[in-house]
C-alpha cells in the first residue's frame, strides 16, 4: 500500500470516497480501508456525501463517519495531513461531485500527500470524455500514488491519462477475516437461515455466474439464499446489518 509507514508524516488520514448509500460493497469497502489504516497506525475518517438520506447506522458505528452536505469546500486543508481516494467506483462518474471523490479537485493546491487507492472504472470499458480526461490528467499530476484494483483497468488508464497505475488487492481483502466474524457475530442470532447455505449477492443476470452457484449448490447441498434489492429480504438484512 505505497509508503504510509513514513514516519515524517503526520496520522490524520481524509478518506474521499463514493456516495454513502445503502450498498454492501460500498459499506465493506469504507469499513476494510477504514480498519486497515488504523492497523497501520493512522487516524482515518471516511469521508463522503449522503445519497436519498438513507440510513448509515453501520459506517457511523465502525467507522469514524464524516458527512459532506452540500460541497467537498466543507473539508479544510487543515482537518487532514494525507487524503486517499477509496476504490467503489471512484473513477465512473455518477453525480455532480466526480471530480472531488475521485480526483480530489477540491484539493489540488493542497500541500500535503495524496493517494488514489484501488480505483475502478465501473466497467471493462472506457466511459470518460475528453473533456473528463483533461480535467483528470491536470489534477493526477499533483498524486503521491496512484493504483487501481482491476487489472484491465490499466491498459485504459495508461491510454487515456498518460498514467500506468499500480495493481493491488481490493480495499475488502487487506484485512483479516476476524473483523468480518466479529461483525456477523453481532447479528446472526436476528437471521433465520439454514445451517448450510451460499449467500449471494449479485446485481445484473450473470448467467455463468449463477449456473456455477447452482452446481455448487447441489453438490454440497447447500441452499441457495440471494439478497435481491427488489425483494424484501434484501431490505432485512439492512435492517439487521446496517
């Protein structure tokens, strides 16, 4: 993860990340970085914008929790002596704020470091203008570090902004697993499941995808549970989790 063992630099760590909204990834994402700054023995804040005023139980209780209401100039150069952007999409531009999540353009005269840990596109194909691409190559000149977590990323990234980032793990997977234990240990008596089951959890109709879960399934003989947003199960296990 770049050289944050510096001892020249101070602890206080601004996370820039996508929207917070009721989103699985996005929380576990927020939550892993969140814990493994301070193993490192950082000061970190997640920072980012609230989406439809959902319910964020989850981040405010695990993680040190800043909300941005209006616009990224709420955050001064003082608060902070590193800014990082987070992975979950922080280079497919959903809202107004793209370039201040996933470039920190609110930051650009900053005089302190700043790094873009495990961004992804969204998808396997290039979606940014070139107009975009202008804004973004200016403003990743003044980066520390810059990696991104698909590798097919990069060959794009490398085309369209000049830049060849680093590939690293996604932000979930730099943390043990007893973090993740400790966190179903609190809910799971709430949840009524079967003692042998596969979870899954999967947006669009991946077709391979859910015929390899299906063969899994019968030959473990394992059921099958899927959290559907669209269903209310889905909207339990926020209830319970989050």
């Amino acid at each position: 993860m770049f050289v944050f063992h510096n001892k020249k630099w101070k602890k206080k760590i601004g996370i820039i990340g996508l929207r917070h909204e009721i989103n699985i990834g996005n929380y576990l994402l927020k939550y892993a970085i969140f814990i493994k700054l301070k193993e490192l023995g950082f000061e970190p804040y997640i920072i980012g914008t609230l989406w439809k005023n959902y319910n964020i139980s989850f981040l405010k209780r695990n993680t040190n929790c800043i909300i941005i209401n209006n616009s990224f100039s709420e955050i001064s150069q003082k608060d902070y002596n590193i800014l990082m952007v987070n992975s979950d999409q922080t280079w497919r531009k959903f809202d107004k704020h793209f370039y201040e999540y996933g470039f920190l353009k609110f930051a650009k005269n900053w005089n302190i470091p700043k790094f873009i840990y495990g961004a992804s596109l969204g998808f396997n194909k290039w979606l940014l203008t070139k107009k975009d691409e202008i804004i973004a190559r200016n403003l990743l000149k003044n980066f520390t570090g810059i990696s991104v977590r698909e590798k097919g990323s990069i060959e794009l990234i490398e085309k369209h902004l000049g830049i060849r980032p680093e590939y690293v793990l996604d932000p979930t997977l730099l943390i043990d697993k007893k973090y993740y234990l400790g966190v179903i240990k609190v809910y799971k008596k709430k949840v009524n499941l079967p003692n042998k089951y596969i979870l899954t959890y999967i947006f669009k109709n991946e077709s391979i995808t859910r015929k390899y879960i299906e063969i899994t399934s019968k030959k473990l003989n394992y059921t099958i549970i899927n959290i559907d947003k669209k269903k209310k199960f889905y909207w339990k296990i926020y209830i319970w989790y989050f």
